[in-house]
C-alpha cells in the first residue's frame, strides 16, 4: 500500500503524437485526499495528463500508480476512477436516477442496492426530487451535479474533473465550485481538477501543477504559487503582475537597479552573478504611493517616477506610473476627500524588500 504522502503517483510521463510532444517528463505525487489543480492555457497539456491518468490516453513512456497498484496501463474501468467531464456526457433518454445508477448497473452491483445508493447520491448533491427527470429538463448547473453524482456513485479512489464548470455561467460557476470542494472535503476523495481559471484554482486547490507547453511549471500551494512564482510565465498567468528588467548590481546584498534606481529584495538574487539581468515581478496590491496611510515601515524599496495614467474606476483608481524603460501599475481606494494625481505628476512610489520577486533564469541585456 502507499503511504498518505504517495497515494497517486505520476513519474516520468510522457505524451507524444508522432513528433509532436505535448506532456514532457511529468512527475508528480498527491497524498491521500489531496484537491489538486491542474492550471494552464489552452494547448498547455493538462487535459492530456488528466486523460492518461483516467486511461483514455496511453502514455508513450513513464508510470502511473494509485494507493501503491500499477495502473499505467489498465482500460479506464480497470483503475477505480471517477471522471467528470467538461460536457457533462449525460445520456438523454435516462432519468437522472438511471444515469447516476449507470455505473453501478455496469459494475454489477446488486440490484437491491443500487436504489439506496443511487438516492444517497442525489442527496448528496441536493436534488433527490429531481430524480425522475430527463437531462433536458435540468439547468447546466444541475447537468454537472448529476455527473458528478454519477463519477462519486462507485466509490472511486480518485475524482477526475475535466473543467467542469468552463460551460457555466458567471453566478453558477462560483456556487457550484464551493459545492465541489465542500463534497472534497466531506468525503476525503483525492482530486484532480483541470482548469484555465486562475480564480478556481487558487479558491479550491490544496496545491496548484501550473503547465505550459507541455511542463509542470510549478508546483505549490495557491499561496506560493500567487506570491512566489518562480518563473515569468508563472507570474504573468497567476494573477495580475508588473513585470521589470533589473541589473542584479550585488547578489550578495540581494540588490539590483532598476532605471538607474536601486531596490533590495530578500530572496532569488543570492544565486545570481553581478551583472545579470533579471525579470523583476511586483503585484500592484504591493505597491503604494509614497506617503500614503499604507506606506509604511523602514526599509521599503521606493522608486521616483512620473503618473503616465490615471483610470477612475469608482470604488479604485488605478494609477500607472512611469519610470523610464520601465512602468508599474497599482491600485488605489478612492477616496472623496483625496483628489486623485494628475498625469505628468511627479511621485515616489514604495514596496517592501519582500514584495520583490526575482525570478528564475538569466536574461539577455
């Protein structure tokens, strides 16, 4: 059996049509229980990663193993699975009752217990009195209920989400996540759910495998992933992020400069090489103007520039301030006794030693 640190273990997986590679050399272990998010773009790879775990996809090379029992290359209904689909993949001419009862019927479960479990399963997801209905006459929100109900119906070992809320709108989408990730939790299912949206991931995850082209970028909780990236696609796809260029000027003391003024960070320039230019990432939530109620603290980096634009948004003004090569945006409250700046006005901005996210790799002067 594997441990509670190796319940679902990926190594090595690898994904490729002809010459054309889409997953590289995945690694990856989920503890028992775990809610794991894939994110990343369109074409990234994490569909195919979640398909090859499901068993849809065969994997060209690498090893696939779940509570300590080889899986990599079983049929989908050998692996104890459970998936959601995107498109919610209901059968029209069933009832909700004998879509949720599907799988147990092709499981050979008993019939005598088929009923009681399918009835747990609707109460679970709150629609027991929906049970003699067809698909058609239920809301894209109760559609993805259902399926859900039908993937948890055999007790599966893990829970597959293949973006299941992309097709829902706006209101329904953050009420129907709450709602899977309170059934997560209830019955300690270990899941993997894919998704393009930012805000999902970071809201539902207990860590975050953010893909591009094919490579799990990162891999952290939603807080390390949002406040310490580690590389620029990282940081540019989470959340909403200015992103300079820097001179690392003395590695050891952590400085660099930046437009001929020189700021401090406390971590990701040590391995650097004096002279090196790095990509510098700020949040605006970071970043104040010099002198206001926020603007606190010895030792904050601060930087001279110019108001190069400024947006009322009611309840925020964002301010985007020009320092030469480089410019930054932030956030401010709108207050109706403080008068917002003006363009062209000269302002010092500040942000903490801390705020300053050095990242990976070297770049070309």
């Amino acid at each position: 059996m594997a441990t509670a640190t190796e319940f679902l273990e990926i190594g090595g997986l690898r994904k490729s049509y002809g010459q054309n590679a889409v997953v590289h050399n995945f690694d990856l272990s989920v503890k028992r229980g775990e809610f794991i998010s894939f994110l990343g773009p369109s074409g990234c790879g994490k569909t195919t990663t979640l398909r090859m775990v499901a068993g849809f996809e065969t994997p060209t090379a690498g090893s696939i193993r779940i509570d300590g029992r080889e899986v990599t290359q079983l049929r989908p209904n050998q692996r104890n699975v459970g998936m959601v689909f995107q498109a919610y993949a209901l059968f029209p001419n069933m009832t909700v009752a004998d879509n949720v009862a599907f799988g147990l019927k092709v499981a050979k479960m008993p019939a005598a217990e088929i009923g009681p479990r399918v009835a747990e399963m609707l109460n679970l997801i709150k629609l027991p009195h929906l049970a003699d209905r067809y698909p058609y006459q239920l809301s894209g929100g109760q559609q993805q209920r259902v399926a859900l109900a039908r993937a948890l119906a055999n007790k599966p070992q893990v829970l597959l989400l293949d973006e299941p809320l992309s097709a829902l709108d706006a209101k329904i989408r953050v009420s129907l996540r709450s709602e899977i990730k309170a059934l997560q939790r209830d019955l300690g299912i270990t899941t993997i759910f894919v998704t393009h949206d930012q805000e999902e991931a970071l809201s539902m995850s207990d860590r975050i495998v953010v893909m591009n082209e094919g490579n799990a970028e990162q891999v952290g909780t939603p807080f390390d992933i949002y406040n310490y990236p580690r590389t620029r696609f990282v940081a540019s796809f989470v959340g909403t992020l200015n992103i300079l260029r820097g001179k690392v000027i003395d590695a050891k003391a952590q400085k660099l400069v930046i437009d001929d003024q020189e700021i401090y960070a406390t971590r990701g320039v040590s391995d650097a090489v004096d002279g090196e230019i790095r990509s510098v990432a700020l949040r605006p939530e970071a970043i104040t103007l010099a002198g206001s109620a926020e603007d606190q603290g010895n030792g904050r980096n601060r930087m001279h520039g110019t108001i190069e634009d400024v947006n009322f948004l009611g309840a925020v003004v964002r301010i985007r301030v020009r320092f030469k090569d480089n410019a930054v945006s932030l956030d401010t409250f709108n207050s109706p006794t403080v008068a917002p700046p003006e363009r062209g006005q000269a302002v010092t901005v500040s942000f903490g030693r801390e705020d300053v996210l050095v990242l990976e790799g070297a770049e070309t002067a």
